[in-house]
C-alpha cells in the first residue's frame, strides 16, 4: 500500500468491532483508507466471504477489486462487490419462489425475465403506441424513444425514493406551475407508468423499478432473506454514498445493527448523480448510526496554490469576497484563446504536445473535459492528436450497433434472406451496394454499386437478387468473374436459405457469418473487428428474445423481424462496448466532466473545454420527469419555481466545478473560442465565474 | 511476461482451455475476442444444456438454501421434461444424503482463492459440507450427457484444483480451523448418474503432487509472451471451440461424428460453464 497518513493509519486500525462513518471532500484519502481497512479486517482473521463492499456503480469498485486480486493476500473467501441493482437482482432471482405470489405476479412458479434497459423499452413502445395515435401526449413534440425512457424513468425514481408508482403523476402535476395543458401530460404518464407495471406483473417482468420495488417491500421484510444476509455477512464498506439512491441508504440502516463492524463513506462535495436518483441528504443522515464520525481534511492532491485556485474559484461561483491570489496562481489558471472553435482546438493539441514532450508529463495525467462529448468534437480532437502522435482516448464506453456499417451489412443480408420482411424494412441499392463492398474481397465501391444496380430487384414486394450470369456480359466484364463467383456463393448461400423454414435470427447470423463471410475471399475473413461487432449483435438479438416470456410467445421469424425493426427505429440501441476502446489506458482522456468526477482519480492537467455550455449546470430537456421533484427532498404538493431551477444550477455548477479543482494537481487550462462549436458568441455562468477569477489574478499581479 | 487483463483470475475452466489449446486461452482470456460461433446459437446443443445446467444449479442452490421443496416443486414443474427429472432424482438422493453424504453445515455457491505463483487462483464450489466430525465434501453437479469414469475424472484440472485450493483455503473460511487434506473428499455427482456420485479422496501427497503441478503450470503460462501460445495439435479440440472458423479449423460434419464416437477425453467442462458466468460479481 502507498504511504499512509496518521489519520489514515488510525482510521484503519479502529477496533474490528467499529460502526464508522467517514466524511471528507475528494482528495483526502478516504477510499485508499478503506481499502487498508478491508486488508487490515482479512489480515486479522475475518473470513472474506463475511465482507460486503457496496458501491453505487461498478467502475467505483476499481480499487476494491484490484486489491482482493492480490496474489499477496491470504488465501481464503471471496470478498462480495455489488451495487445495489446487483444485490436486488440476485436476492429476487434466489428467493423468487418465496415472493413471487405475494407480490403478485401471475405465473408465480414460472422464473422472473429481467428486463435491461433497452427491453423495457420495448415493452413501453409497445403499450404506449396505440396511446399515442389516440392522441395521448399531443401536445409535446418529443422522439418517442425519449418518451418511453421518461416513462420508465418515473417508475425508478419512484422505486429508488421508496414510493408508490401510482403517486407519480400527482407529485410531478402538484409541483407544475406553467401552462395547465402539461396536467394533462402528467395523467397520460401516469397511466402509462401503471400500464406497464400491470403488464410486467401480468408476464413476470422485472424492469429495474420493479426489482428495487421487490427489494424493499418484500425480499427486505423476508425472514429468509433476513437471515441469508446476516448469516452470511458481518462486515460492510459502502464508498460513495452520496452518490447512491435512497433505497440503499434505507437498507444500510436497517442492516447496521446486524452487523459486526461497517464503514460507511461520504464524498463531501458530491452527489454528482443526482439526476440519477442520487440523494446526498439521505446518505449523510447515516452518520447518526454511526458510533465513530471521522472526518479528513488534508487533501493528498494540492498544494498551497492549487488549494487557492479552489477557493478563488468557490468566492467567484459563490459572489464571496474571494482571498489574495498567491503569486503563482497564474500558471495554475490559464487561457488558450481564439475566436473559432477549430483553431482553438489547434492550440489545444499544441499545448498538449507541449505539456508531454517539453514539460514531461506523463499523457494518462491529461484529461479533456467538456459538459457533452459529441462526436465531432471526439472526432476532431482525437484526429488532431493522433496525428501529432499523442496516444488518446475517449469516453465513448457505448456506442449503438446500427451506427456500425459491419452491423448494417448483417441487417440487409437477413432482410435479404427473408424477403418477405421488406415490406416493413426497405432496403435500398446504395445500402446494398455498400454490403457487397464490405463483405466482398477486392470489390471497389463503384463495382460494388454497378453490382448492386444490375442484380437487385423488387417483385411482389420481396428483395430479389440475379444471378451474375444473367446481367449483361459487359457488365460482368466490368465487375469481373472473380467477384461474380464470390457474389454466387453469398447469393446462392442467400436463395437457400430463405427457401428453407425460418430460423431464429442470431442463427441466421451466426450461420452466414460463419459458413460464407469468414471464409477466404470475403472481407471478414479473420476479421476482429467484424468478428467482435457480429459477436455484439448476435448478443444483443438473444437478449431480446429471452425477454419476450413464454406468456407472450413469439415465433422466429416475427421476433427477427420485431427485433431489426426495433433496432432500425432505436427503441433497442444495441449499446455495445468496443474492446478495441477498452485497452489504451496510458493515453491523453477526453471525456464529459461527469464521467471523469465519477471515476474517482485525479490527473496533473484537466483542459476544459466548452465553458460558454448551459450544460455545465442546466439539467436535460425531460417534460415528463422531474429529478428534483421526485426526490425525497422535495416536500409533496410545493409549487416548483424558476428560482429553484435557479438553484440547482447554481448549485450544479458549483459542485461540478469544485469537484473538478479538487482532482487536478496542478493547472487547469480553460479552452476558449469566442464564437463555440456552433458558431455563436460564448456566454454563461462558468464562464463569468472563470472571467472574474481571471480579473482578479490579472489585477492582483499587476498590482503587485 | 504475459500482459494479462486486471481482473484476471485462473480458474479450472481457463486453465482447462490452455491444456486442450493455448490458443484458446489466449484469444479467450488474454486478448477477450468475442468471435460469433455455433455454441452462442440457443439452438445448439450446447448453449442447451449449459441453459439447462445454469437452470438445475440454481434450484439446487435455492434447495441448499432452505426455499421449502414444494415451492421449488411448483417451479420445476413448469420447466422441461429433463429438468423434472433431473429434479426428481436429484431429491431423491438428496433425501437418502441427508444423514450421510450432505450431513453438516452446508455452504452452497462458496468461492474460495489463493495466491500460487504471483497470480489468484479461484475455485467456485456448488456445495461444501463439513461434516460434524470435522470432515469435508466438496460437490459438484455435473449435468453432461454421460457420467464419467473416475480414472479420467482424476486427470482433469477441475479436480486438481479444486481440493487443493480448498485445503488451502478452508482455514480462513472457518476463522483459523486447519484440515488434512486426508479428510477432503470431492464427489462428482452426475444427473445421468444420480445413484453412483463419483468420490475422489484427498491426501498430503496428492496435495505436494497438485501444489506442484499447478505452479509449474501458472509459471509456464505466465512466463510466455503473446507468441507462444500456438495453435493445438489436436484438432479435435477444435469441433466444439468458439474459435474454429477465426483459426481456419473449420471441421466437417463427419469430423464432429467421429468427436463424438471416440469420446475419448470427455468433456466436463463447457456445460458447466456457469462457474464462470457466475464468478463475476454485480
Ligand atoms: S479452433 Fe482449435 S486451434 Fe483455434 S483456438 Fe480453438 S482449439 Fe485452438
């Protein structure tokens, strides 16, 4: 372990037999503490196996996980990590026998199906399409995907603050103070939400509300379930509470007297997460169940300067009457300025270049931050750096699968092998133009369209393609042989196919993939990319199909086509995690501000980017969710104002910017291009804050 | 040295995959390709039994965890004709077990670790019973088609491991209490067998035996560099492997008859791959 401070070493050497909360902002030590607290309670002979560490999502679990990798450590149990949702999701699936009944479901004795994100949404599209074209949600003008995912949204906000789903229309109308046709939208969500909630407990369907719901109302209460927890585990580590739900913090304290020692953490300054159900209020009320309340205060990341930038940038956010500058704050805070947006993301890669190859900074010590990351400023950026060499990464963890021309491909050959399926999914020449190009070795684009052109036709309302030797000879010429006999096997292969009995999607995928595009000649021949994309979208197509229950059975070729339909429509994005992103970890980062706060470190340089953005403190764009009024901070029945939105922001802003200052060791550059990525004049809050601290370090320098 | 991912463990199913081919360990574990292949299809025979296999392992953990026989009855009802009876046998013999065999304290779905040759290794057991004289059992469901013989059962890596990194392990999971390897069985129970588990019992010597083994066989693969992980000379190892047409191994229907036929090197353990899927937390 690295070298630890007194309070660190006293913290970790509390009696085993401790109840302890520890407070501190970012910076202090806190999760390293509890780390060497965890080896300390294994060292002294607490079986692993008792050790639950909680954590409110995944990538927090970093340094828990790496430590209990150890090859050092004893041998021994294996410690339990899990968010919430994991530990509500495996105590439903063990004990649904002993809730399902009385929980009401259905088909008690027939197994739960978990529904993901993405086939929640499906469902939601499903009972809410017809309500759509009876005039539900007229008057807002709103993507439908983005409906349904508000909808569902509601029903975790609900689940996560522990209220009844049937409360959230009511709570969301009775804070509404604008124009009375929104009432209306709130009923309709109302509805909505209940629909779908009936329709899961009629096909034992579990959305993520409906299993937080399970959690607290029945698998809690259980004694089974009571005593399986206790039996099994007597020690707890919960980091970052203030960025969990409240559910968590209820089931934290009513676990805390069973247990034999815990150590609960709290981030001060955070709640970053607070539009996902987070409640810093509800986890910092923990502390009165705690016997010991420690607090860290010196932060292992700044210096003198570094501390000064952070309260000049909290009196200038605040309207505080800021402190002197120290006289080295300028080189903390600086500038790169121009009036467009490109030239200024040209000075940006200069002075990165810089930074690595003249200061020796270290590239994975860079990070890029704007409030959004989109995908031309990803793309320009990450351009520009590569080409002058610097090794980059980008928050990109998913990306959708219909944005892939690999995945494309694979969507026209199965609309070609089931013919009857264009009349809902067209297919165009170009589209398949660029399918023979991506699959067909040696194949050019302007062949591969003069192919498309001569083979494909419509007839009946079913694709059709011709066999090479019944286009014109010249053609074939121009196409040549060599292709033609490549485009016979994969036509051939096709033809076969679709004369045969339907067979489930992801088999069909897997069969041509396998049988036809990775053998020599075709372009995904030992092709990893294609591989890992296919390998995606096979995964993607069964998750689907496993969702639908036996309730509602489904045949072959109906659930393929559902599911390409869906995917072409974006109710399934098919989010997928590219392994090729995954690797480079010694790389400059360019990421959005929230997902560098949230994976808990701190880099030498942090570059903002976008500072003139309302997106560093506004919340989205969602009529038909409130994350502040669907809180449990939100007292029911009071009227929300401008001037609270006010507040939040304000507070937003000050929260994210703070959290940042306190993750950088030492300078922060600010990016700045007088008209933005658009092309309009920059202003905003940030942006005024960074204006007056500029001012009064100019002044006090030229002062001085 | 082998740049492995972080989160990497050795465990008896990767450990088996770089005995049959060290191809496939590397593709699979060090480099994590997802390459499409019959095996994902749930229409394959495999992806249905390792369905069937995740379906009968959870019920038996449910059972071990004291979910009363008849609610889980109502569930095994509804599932298909091979798990009833599988379910049925399974209780059966859990019943004529419970004095004997399954007579203890009884720790369902436990995974054990150890650190050998600057690396982890983890076991996952379906059920451990320390029994009231101080003995222990470790069980395994194993849901393959056909039972297989003890003499072949020994030579695999799953029972290498498993009773070594228990005897290791076994302090700590009982605050400090030691145990003989001598008082360690392992019992293979198989659904196509139910009446005759197969027992392998432990000693010291084949405890120095395994510890031996398995260091050489960790410091071997972690000595190696990204090349030396060549292609298997058995390519019958290929028939069932994920990655056959990625390596060129393409096998014909004949091929996989004869694979079958000779069944010669049983497979134990691709069914079972739900240790794997279920060693990752979440
Ligand atoms: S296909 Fe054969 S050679 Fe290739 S990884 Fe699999 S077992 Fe090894």
């Amino acid at each position: 372990m690295q070298n630890l401070s007194a309070r660190q070493n006293e913290l970790i050497q509390l009696p085993i037999h401790s109840i302890i909360f520890l407070e501190g902002v970012a910076g202090t030590g806190k999760t390293t503490a509890a780390v060497g607290r965890l080896l300390t309670l294994i060292q002294q002979g607490i079986p692993a196996q008792q050790i639950f560490i909680l954590v409110p999502q995944r990538t927090l679990a970093q340094p828990y996980r790496e430590v209990t990798n150890d090859p050092d450590l004893p041998p021994g149990g294996a410690v339990t990590i899990l968010t919430i949702g994991g530990l509500a999701r495996r105590l439903v699936e063990l004990f649904w026998p002993e809730i399902a009944e009385s929980a009401g479901f259905h088909y008690p004795e027939v197994p739960p199906t978990f529904l993901t994100l993405e086939t929640a949404q499906y469902f939601m599209a499903k009972l809410v399409r017809p309500l759509l074209e009876k005039g539900y949600f007229a008057s807002l003008s709103l993507d439908p995907n983005r409906l349904y995912s508000q909808i569902l949204d509601n029903l975790n906000k609900a689940a996560i603050i522990g209220i009844p789903y049937t409360e959230i229309g009511g709570r969301l109308k009775s804070a509404w103070n604008g124009s009375p046709g929104q009432l209306r939208v709130y009923d309709d969500v109302q509805e909505c939400a209940s629909l779908f909630r009936q329709f899961c407990f009629e096909h034992n369907l579990l959305d993520f509300s409906l299993q937080i719901d399970l959690f607290l109302t029945h698998l809690l209460p259980n004694p089974m379930v009571k005593a399986a927890l206790n039996q099994q585990y007597r020690h707890l580590i919960a980091d970052n509470l203030e960025e969990d739900i409240p559910v968590t913090h209820e089931f934290i304290r009513q676990w805390l007297p069973h247990l034999e020692s815990a150590l609960l953490i709290y981030d001060l300054g955070g709640g970053y997460r607070v539009f996902l159900g987070a409640d810093p209020t509800s986890a910092y009320s923990l502390k009165d169940r705690c016997s010991q309340k420690i607090q860290f205060d010196a932060s292992f990341i700044h210096d003198d300067p570094q501390r000064n930038l952070l309260e000049m940038m909290n009196c200038s956010l605040n309207d505080i009457l800021p402190p002197s500058p120290t006289s080295e704050l300028r080189t903390r805070l600086q500038t790169i300025s121009q009036r467009f947006y490109p030239q200024m993301l040209d000075l940006v890669t200069k002075r990165i270049c810089t930074l690595i190859n003249e200061e020796g900074i270290s590239p994975q010590e860079i990070v890029v931050l704007a409030p959004y990351l989109n995908d031309s400023l990803r793309f320009s950026l990450t351009n520009r750096l590569e080409r002058a060499g610097i090794p980059v990464r980008s928050h990109r963890p998913s990306r959708a699968l219909r944005e892939e021309a690999v995945i494309r491909t694979m969507l026209n050959l199965a609309v070609l092998a089931h013919p009857q399926w264009l009349e809902r999914v067209p297919l165009n020449k170009a589209d398949l133009a660029a399918s023979f190009f991506l699959t067909l070795d040696g194949l050019d684009l302007i062949r591969a369209q003069l192919l498309a052109n001569s083979v494909y036709f419509e007839q009946n309302k079913k694709g059709k393609l011709a066999p090479f030797e019944k286009i014109a000879p010249s053609i074939q010429e121009r196409i040549t042989y060599r292709i033609g006999e490549k485009y016979e096997r994969l036509r051939t292969w096709i033809t076969e196919y679709a004369s045969q009995p339907a067979q489930e999607l992801e088999l069909f995928f897997i069969r041509i993939f396998d049988e036809i595009l990775t053998t020599p000649g075709f372009r995904f021949y030992q092709n990893e990319r294609a591989g890992e994309l296919v390998a995606n979208l096979v995964e993607s197509v069964q998750k689907f199909r496993w969702s639908i229950p036996p309730s509602l059975p489904l045949g072959a070729a109906e659930s393929g086509l559902e599911y390409i339909q869906m995917l072409q429509e974006g109710v399934i994005a098919a989010q997928y995690l590219r392994s090729w992103e995954r690797e480079a970890s010694e790389a400059v980062f360019l990421a959005p501000a929230y997902t560098f706060l949230l994976a808990n470190r701190a880099v030498d340089v942090q570059i903002w980017l976008d500072i003139g953005s309302s997106g560093w403190y506004e919340r989205l764009f969602q009529p038909l969710t409130h994350p502040y009024v669907l809180s449990r901070n939100w007292e029911n029945g009071k009227v929300w104002t401008a001037e609270d939105e006010q507040r939040v922001s304000q507070q937003n802003l000050s929260r994210i910017v703070l959290g940042l200052l306190r993750r950088c060791r030492r300078m922060v550059w600010i990016g700045f291009s007088e008209l933005g990525e658009s092309g309009f004049e920059q202003r905003g809050l940030l942006l005024r804050a960074i204006q007056r601290t500029l001012e009064i370090i100019n002044q006090e320098q030229s002062n001085g | 040295m082998l740049k492995l991912p972080v989160d990497f463990t050795f465990n008896q199913s990767n450990l088996q995959d770089f005995l049959e081919c060290p191809r496939r360990f590397y593709l699979g574990h060090v480099r994590r390709l997802l390459w499409p292949n019959r095996e994902m299809s749930s229409e394959s025979a495999n992806q249905r039994r390792l369905q069937l296999g995740k379906t009968f392992h959870h019920l038996a953990q449910q059972k071990a965890l004291g979910i009363a026989d008849e609610k889980i009855q109502r569930q095994v009802a509804t599932q298909s004709l091979e798990i009833q009876s599988w379910w049925q046998t399974f209780s059966e013999w859990w019943e004529n077990s419970v004095n004997r065999d399954l007579n203890g304290d009884r720790y369902a779905e436990t995974i054990l670790t150890t650190g050998l040759s600057g690396s982890r290794l983890v076991a996952k057991y379906d059920l451990l019973v320390i029994h009231p004289e101080g003995d222990v059992t470790i069980f395994d469901w194993k849901t393959v088609t056909h039972p297989i013989p003890t003499k072949y059962l020994s030579q695999h890596v799953q029972s290498r491991v498993y009773p070594f990194v228990f005897s290791r392990a076994y302090a700590a999971l009982l605050s400090g209490r030691k145990i003989a390897p001598e008082q360690v069985t392992m019992v293979y129970w198989f659904t196509a067998d139910p009446f005759h588990p197969q027992r392998l019992t432990y000693h010291s010597r084949q405890y120095e035996v395994d510890e031996d083994y398995l260091i050489h066989l960790l410091t071997d693969i972690l000595q190696r560099t990204d090349k030396d992980f060549p292609l298997t000379t058995n390519e019958k190892h290929c028939a069932h492997c994920v990655y056959r047409t990625y390596c060129d191994r393409r096998v014909s229907d004949k091929d996989e008859e004869n694979r079958l036929d000779e069944n010669d090197n049983p497979p134990l353990v691709f069914p079972e791959d739900w240790e794997q899927v279920s060693e990752i937390n979440y």
